[in-house]
C-alpha cells in the first residue's frame, strides 16, 4: 500500500519543486529563452530563402539557397544560385544529414565525424545548419549579467553532454526576445568564433534578425554573413516532405 | 726479414693458429651476417615509408608539408626542370592532394585524393599497381583505394565512388571515380584513407588546372639524400624562373624524423654489437697468445741471446698477431660475403608466422633479408685486426721483458 503512494508523491514533489525554485528567485527561464532563440526560424514549419556570402582568405562566393523546415527534426535547403551548383541540396533526417549532388544524382551521407565540418565551405558547420546541439537540452544556464537591454547567458555542458564547445555566450536583447551575439568557447576556454545578429524585423508577429555573420576568431578576415530574404512560417508542409525520395526528386 | 720469419712462427704450430684463426673467422664472418640482416631491416623500413607514398625527396611550397593547405600549390611545368636532370635523381612525379568526402555503396568516409601522373608514379613510388591499359574504363576518373578504406565503403574493383569536397574556388566539387585497384601498403593508416587518383581529374574537381603540391623524387641512394636534397635547395634559385615561387626541398629524413632515429640508433647498436662480440673474442685471443709466448719462453731467449733487441722481438710478436689477424680477416669477409649473399638473394620468408610490424612510420614485412653495405664490411674487418693487435700486445710485452739467462737455465 505504502509503495503504490511514493511514486505520486516523489512525482509531485518533483514537479514542484523546481518551478516553485524559479518563481522565488524571478529569475528569466533561461532554458526556455535559449530555445527559443535557438529555434527562432523553425516554428512548427517554415519556408525561406535565404542569401550566403561567404569570404575567405583565398576566394569569396556568394550563394541564394530555398530553406525548409518542419518542426526541429527536419530541414531542406537547396542552393539556387549559382548555376553551377544550382540543385545541390541537403537534408536533415532527425540526426542525420545528406547531401544530394544532381551533377552525378547520387546522394552521400554526411558521417557523423564530419558533422563539425564546413557547410558549404562556409563558416557554418553541418552541426550549426541543423542543429544538432540542441543546446537547450544539453546545456547548463547561467545568467551572467543582466541590464535594461540585454540578458547575457553563459551555457555550460551538462557533464553527460559530448560536444565540441566547453562554452558557449549568448548574449540576448531584452525587448525583442532576439540574438545579439552569440560567443564560442572550445574547451580550452578561448574563443573559437563568434556570431552577430542583427537587421531585426516584424515576421507574422515574431521579432527576428535577418542577418547573421559568423566570423572564426582565428581568422578575423574571414567570415560567413547570411540573409534572410523571405521568411513564412507555418506553411503547408508536412513530415513527409522531408525524405531521401524527396531529396532526389526535386 | 721479420716478417717472413712471422709467417714461418705461425704455421710452427698449425693447430693452435688454425683454432685461434677459425674462432676469429667465425664470429668475424657472423657478425658480417648479422649487420647484414640489420641493414636489409633497415632498407625495408625506409623503402616502405619513402617508395610506398613519400619519395625520397619532396619539394613543395615552404610549410605544405605540415600544412597540407590546398592552396600552396605550384607550376607542374617545374617538373620538366633541367635542374632534377642530375646523376643521383633516378626519377620523379608531380602530384596533387585533396581531401574529400567518398561515398560508396551506404557508407561515406573521409579520406586523402593523392593525384598522380600514372606513368611517372611508379617510378618513384609502389602503391600505384604497374600502369594499366585504359580500355573498358569509361568517362570518369580512375581510383586506386586502400584495401581498408575499400571495405569501409564497401566497395571492389570496378565499383563507383561519390566524391564530394570544397574546391579552389569555394565551389562544392563532386564527381564520379570507377575503382580502378585496390592497395595494400601494409600501413594501416595509409590503407584506411587514402586513394590514388589521376592527376589532371583531380586538378578538374579541385579548380586547379595545372597545379601541383609536391614533386616526388626517388634517388640512387636513399641513406645520402639529405646531401643531394640540401645541394637541390641551393641550386633552386638560379633554375626557378624569376617570378617562381620559393620552394623547398625536403628529404625523406626531415619528412619523416623518427625514421632518422630509428637509423641513428641503428649506427649505436651496431657499434656495441660489434663490441660484444669482439670482447669475447678478444679475450680467445689474448688467451691463445699468452700461452703461446709461455710455451716459446725458450726460442725467445734464445732469441734474445743471440742478440735480437727487445723491441724486435716484441714488433716480431705483434706482426704474427697482425698476419693472423689479416688471413681472418680475408677469410671473414668472403666467409660473410658468401653468407651475407645467400641472405640477400633468398633470404628467410617469415609470413607463415609474423605479420608486417609498423614501426617508426614506415612498416617491416615479414622477412629476414640482408643487403650489402661496405660499412657492415669495414667496421667488422678493422675490428678484428684491432683486436688481434690489442690482444696480443700485453704477450709480445712479456716477452720482450724476458731475462735469457733466467729463460735460458731455467731449461
């Protein structure tokens, strides 16, 4: 008899606890402020298309690129421009991504061993495109500083968390609910690269910043500036659009 | 005079210099055998790591070699260059690397492109099978995979791979290979990721039309081209064209450092090798001459007595020891020639029970095989004749020290 009561009343408890913990201290919920900036383009589903520059030491490119998303787990990007690469898509199947390469119409397998790689060859890694380090989840918060403008969050790995930042600092706008900056630590503690965010507009009642630059630290002349140019969210897009079949067909 | 009277001393009594002869000849000989051995070792290892994939000596871009960035490239007309026209070079390559992602049957790995010129490669290295008739190979690039790498992707001879990487310009490069060969180099490493591809496909999908990394050389003489790297270097500047950009030349001893003290160590442990062994039969020697001069107390002072200096007959008794020492000393080396020969020709085949030994970046097959080296000759010859000399000096000192009378009535 007893035992049947614990489980509720541990459940209960557990419950309460830490909600009870937040209201007192009124603190921001940092883990909920996280994934939503983490996850500001996705929504439910979106559709985009979006302009890479990318500048390196020896060439610089610029790409147009159509982005689908459905929810967190699935996401299609094909490039549209230029000619040359006209057709070459990717796509993220939960943890796994592909790239389809209509020049010889065969599809590869990105490996997990170069999921940190380049995009592209931008400054955006597989891991960043498809967000495969859901920080929120995997992820310690703390709030390290906070004014009238800005939170600033500093993320630490949970210990059970295997990933390839020791340290990551969001640095987050107070009115708009959006990105400033984002800083990566590797886990030495220095600074690896950083992400600006800004050019922030009204999208179907969401503030989002269109523009995001990412520039390595150990090449300041570098860097990667994406732009959205048209950005719906809730679209008509379901589960199934996302598959190998459909990575080929289009 | 004295030493025709040396040689008569010697042959006074066969049996003792016949025994003191054989047990030099023997370990003499031995000893040459076993250098021999370890030479063929040492060939093996440096010829797996230089003529599998490296060359002997590279020149490249200052800093490729640690870089491998894709952009220090140069002209691959530099290969038609007089200056790599000279006595000690015997062949070289121009190559181009990459580093892609391949895709096989289900699987993708990332892995090395090594761009080669299909019949100038072989000539400098091995992994590439002798050049092959192109007939039934069709539109795309031909690939020679590891034979780990090729499992890994699951793929076999005539099978299609997906390459996919960044090229020059930043455009997202991909194209089609047809698995032309397989390799095994016995490296493990190696066989996991690399493929040989041909040259200008490789300079296509990668946006760099007549561009190379490196320029590969094989030379005449592999132990001595450090020498040959170091004069290349300083030639370069009055052969590159004025605009050409600086290149380096590298050995395979800078390439590949633990290689070079694997053979430094090599040169120590032959040094107490042939100091053991020469301990030992020194120590025969001192013995065999001790008690030759104690049972020819008498001749020597008749000797004496008869008016021969001390110092003469001392000189006497060093040259018989130095007349044994040289007839050992012939016997050896064609003794250890002849054995030293057979080695190198059949040599012991060891497959049936060992594996190849990666060891020092480069990998021994399973073979004991010996390779002649004039030092491997040298070093044991000169220590014998320095052991008889040595070992025989404290007698001929006895000797020479002896009263006649004493000697004389004493009989």
């Amino acid at each position: 008899m007893s035992r049947l009561l614990i489980l509720p009343v541990f459940l209960l408890v557990s419950l309460l606890m830490p909600t009870g913990l937040k209201a007192e201290e009124s603190l921001p919920d940092l883990e909920a402020l996280i994934r939503q900036v983490e996850t500001q383009y996705n929504g439910l589903s979106s559709h985009a298309v979006a302009r890479m520059d990318i500048q390196t030491r020896n060439w610089q490119r610029s790409l147009v690129m159509e982005f689908w998303s459905w929810r967190r787990d699935r996401f299609l990007t094909r490039i549209l421009e230029p000619a040359r690469e006209k057709g070459v898509s990717t796509l993220k199947l939960d943890n796994e991504v592909w790239n389809y390469l209509p020049k010889v119409d065969r599809v590869i397998k990105v490996p997990s061993s170069m999921m940190g790689g380049s995009w592209m060859g931008s400054h955006i890694t597989n891991d960043d495109l498809v967000k495969s380090d859901r920080i929120d989840q995997l992820f310690d918060f703390t709030l390290a500083q906070e004014n009238a403008e800005i939170y600033q969050i500093v993320c630490q790995p949970k210990p059970q968390t295997v990933t390839v930042w020791g340290q990551l600092v969001y640095t987050i706008d107070k009115q708009h609910l959006t990105p400033q900056q984002v800083d990566y630590f590797d886990e030495e503690g220095l600074l690896v690269r950083q992400i600006f965010f800004d050019q922030i507009r009204q999208i179907e009642g969401r503030s989002l910043p269109l523009r995001m630059t990412v520039v390595p630290h150990d090449k300041p002349e570098e860097q990667t500036v994406l732009t959205y140019e048209q950005l719906t969210f809730e679209t008509e897009l379901t589960e199934s659009f996302f598959s190998l079949r459909q990575l080929k067909q289009r | 005079m004295l030493l025709k009277l040396a040689y008569f001393n010697l042959w006074r009594n066969p049996r003792r210099t016949l025994l003191t002869l054989s047990a030099l000849v023997v370990s003499a000989a031995l000893l040459i055998l076993a250098l021999g051995i370890f030479s063929g070792m040492m060939a093996d290892i440096l010829s797996s790591a230089t003529e599998q994939y490296r060359g002997h000596i590279v020149v490249s871009r200052p800093g490729y070699q640690s870089s491998r960035d894709l952009f220090l490239t140069f002209d691959q007309h530099s290969a038609d260059w007089t200056l790599w026209q000279q006595p000690g070079i015997s062949a070289l390559a121009p190559r181009l690397r990459a580093f892609a992602l391949l895709s096989g049957v289900e699987d993708s790995q990332p892995a090395e492109l090594l761009g080669v010129d299909v019949d100038r490669e072989p000539l400098v290295t091995r992994l590439l099978p002798a050049v092959q008739p192109v007939g039934g190979v069709a539109v795309s690039g031909r690939a020679w995979v590891g034979e780990q790498l090729a499992r890994r992707l699951k793929v076999g001879v005539g099978d299609e791979l997906v390459v996919m990487t960044q090229a020059a310009d930043g455009s997202l490069a991909n194209d089609l290979l047809t698995v032309a060969g397989l390799f095994n180099s016995g490296d493990t490493g190696r066989d996991r990721r690399l493929l040989l591809v041909e040259l200008t496909w490789l300079q296509g999908l990668m946006v760099l039309p007549g561009r190379i990394h490196e320029l590969a050389m094989r030379v005449e003489r592999p132990l001595y081209a450090a020498q040959l790297a170091r004069q290349l270097q300083e030639q370069l500047p009055t052969h590159a064209p004025a605009k050409g950009v600086a290149l380096e030349v590298d050995d395979w001893g800078r390439l590949l450092p633990q290689m070079q003290e694997a053979i430094a160590s090599y040169d120590v442990s032959r040094a107490i090798l042939v100091l053991i062994l020469y301990s030992a039969a020194a120590l025969g020697v001192l013995n065999t001459f001790y008690m030759s001069v104690l049972e020819r107390s008498y001749e020597f002072g008749m000797l004496l007595a008869t008016g021969m200096r001390p110092r003469r007959l001392k000189n006497l008794i060093l040259l018989e020891s130095l007349l044994l020492g040289s007839l050992a000393s012939l016997l050896a080396l064609l003794f250890g020639g002849a054995l030293t020969h057979y080695m190198a020709e059949s040599g012991i085949d060891l497959s049936d029970s060992i594996g190849p030994i990666t060891y020092a970046g480069g990998s021994l097959p399973p073979r004991l095989h010996a390779v002649h080296e004039v030092g491997n000759y040298l070093i044991p010859l000169a220590g014998l004749l320095l052991v008889s000399l040595v070992a025989s000096y404290l007698p001929a000192r006895r000797a020479a020290r002896l009263q006649p009378a004493d000697v004389l009535r004493g009989n």
